[in-house]
C-alpha cells in the first residue's frame, strides 16, 4: 500500500481504507458504497461551513451572525455540491475513493484556513494553531501523481 505506483498514482491513504473496507465488509460492495457516502457526507458538512464563512465574510457591515438569508444560501451551495455529478458519481463507484477522501482533506484545510483568518480574534492573542492545522490537511497522502 504504502509502495506502489498502480497507474502511476501514489495514493496510500486511499488503499489503506479500501483495505480497511475489505477487513470490515469482506468482498460486500454495500460496505465500500456505505463508505463512501459516509466520506460524502463529511465533504458535505464541511463544504457548509466553508459556504456559511465565506458568506459571512461577504456581507457588507461586518459579521451577520444570525441571517437566515446566509443559512439558506449556504445550505443551497451545500445542497448543489451533494447533488452535483461530479460529486455524486464519486460516491457511486468505489474506485473513486480517492477523490472523495482528496475532497474531505482540501475541504478541511481551506476550512481550518478560514477559521485562522476570522478576524474576531484580536491580532495579541491569535495562535497559529488553525494555520497549522490547515497545512496538516492538505490531501499529499490521497492522490499524488509520481512524475518520472
């Protein structure tokens, strides 16, 4: 798993839940797609607070915490991403598990950014901590094409 180039990817993390799947599940293709869409799923959660923050930021007069014009707006954005084929064929074949893993950790890496970048924490007292954690998610283990 953690060597090989299959098709001249190299996509560890990726074989390391497909052999996990198969721990669990056996050669039971309910428990990949289950998989799947639970990884699908995540991407979706993640891809509303992404929708919510960047919404937030781009209302004029600061902060609207409470809109229920943004709620909305994101859970539309949230829904379309879900429903998009491009997502939803990813789900659908079992072999696409790269690309919805490389989603949850580009997901998780923009969102720990934007959470570094919220401006409600005074500049004094502001760690580095969602910064780091940003860097940490970037999806390298998921799907990295070897160069020759």
């Amino acid at each position: 798993m953690f060597t090989t180039f299959l098709m001249g990817h190299y996509i560890p993390l990726t074989w390391m839940t497909l052999g996990l799947d198969y721990v669990v599940w056996g050669m039971n293709p309910v428990g990949y797609h289950l998989t799947n869409l639970l990884l699908h799923a995540a991407n979706a959660v993640l891809f509303y607070f992404m929708a919510l923050r960047l919404l937030r930021v781009s209302v004029p007069g600061g902060h609207a915490d409470g809109s229920w014009a943004l709620t909305l707006g994101s859970g539309f954005a949230t829904l379309l991403f879900a429903v998009h084929p491009l997502r939803a064929e990813s789900v659908a074949w079992i072999t696409e598990r790269r690309d919805v893993l490389s989603g949850l950790f580009y997901l998780a890496a923009v969102v720990a950014y934007l959470r570094d970048c919220d401006g409600a924490v005074p500049e004094g007292r502001r760690t580095r901590k969602w910064y780091w954690a940003s860097l940490a998610s970037l999806p390298w283990p998921c799907s990295r094409k070897r160069w020759p």
